[in-house]
C-alpha cells in the first residue's frame, strides 16, 4: 500500500497555534503530510511566502514527517502533482463550513481522485485566526495565546508604529487629559500659558 499523503493548505499569514494544532491532529492521521502556503496573486499577505515558510517550519519541527511547501497553482492541480489524494481542513464554525465544502466541491470536480478530511477546532482555539492575531497586534496587545512565540515577536515588530499610534490621544479631549489640560491655552513665545 502506498503511503497515505495529505495536502494542509492555507495562507498561514501568520502560522497560529489554531493551525499548529490541526498540523499535530493531521500527523497523527497520515504517514506524509505536506502543509503548504498557498499563494493567491490578488493577496500578497502581510508576511512573505519565505517568511511564512520559516515560521511554519519551526511549527512542523516535532514531526519529522511533516514538511513545508508552497505552491501558488490550484490546489486540485497541486495536489495532483505531488500525489496526495487527501486535503485536511481546520473548521471553526458554520462560515467556515459553508466556505469550505463549496470548496471541497469544486477541488473534487477538478481532481475527482481528491477528498477532504475536516478537522474540527479544538474548542481553546476556535476563536483563534490569523486575521485576529495581526489586528491585535496593531494595537500591541499580547500574542502569545495565539501564535508561536517567533510569529508574535515578529507581528510585534511589523506592526510597531501602528501599535504605537493606536495609544496615542485621538481626541483633542484625551490630548488636554494627557497633557494636564492646558494644550488649548495660549503660550507666549518661551512656552509659558498666557
């Protein structure tokens, strides 16, 4: 019997321990699992395909079976390629279904040999995505519940001057509060008020 190969496909803009999780349940599942960072040329990301690359390779490190690859062909074509008959996908909710099985429906279509494996999120990480993790880390809240500690640190990093202007006053209320209320007083030439 040939060994059983699945495809993991995502963005993975940035790898989340959601993704981690489905990555471990998948590896337990299969004897090859390829998780591979899907390019879509309307979607450049946030992160590079090598970045995200780097950061899934460490995620992937405990499973000497489970490798990193990228591709930015069609999914029922990739899969075709390399020869893996089997796509896992992480499920959050009913969206996330909905998405997902229309999907599953054309990959079939294009790759009749091709079937998807859904695996429901654990429950610790089904409020966890990659989009949530790059908006809180716009206003540099903390990462580490979601995403491995290299992503956060990088996250923290990318989006820095915007971290730091989201605590800046955004009113002319909280710029007087924060400056002990004598920013609308008038000041004579040496910077003392009038």
């Amino acid at each position: 019997m040939s060994a059983r190969r699945a495809v993991y496909p995502g963005s993975f803009d940035p790898v989340t321990w959601g993704h981690v999780d489905v990555i471990a349940r998948a590896a337990a599942l299969f004897d090859e699992v390829y998780v591979t960072v899907m390019q879509h040329p309307d979607k450049p990301g946030c992160f590079s395909v090598a970045e995200r690359w780097n950061f899934l390779e460490a995620a992937v490190a405990p499973w000497p079976h489970v490798r990193v690859d990228a591709s930015g062909e069609l999914l029922a074509l990739y899969t075709r390629r390399i020869g893996a008959h089997v796509v896992v996908r992480g499920v959050r909710d009913g969206r996330d279904w909905a998405s997902e099985v229309s999907m599953s429906w054309m990959n079939h279509r294009l790759n009749p040999d091709l079937e998807t494996v859904y695996l429901m999120a654990a429950p610790e990480w089904g409020h966890v995505s990659s989009s949530r993790a790059r908006e809180l880390a716009r206003y540099g809240a903390p990462l580490d519940a979601l995403v491995p500690d290299a992503v956060a640190a990088a996250l923290a990093q990318k989006f820095r001057p915007a971290a730091e202007r989201a605590t800046q006053p955004t009113t002319v209320t909280e710029a007087n509060e924060s400056d002990g209320g004598d920013r609308d007083r008038e000041r004579e030439p040496d910077g003392s008020s009038v």
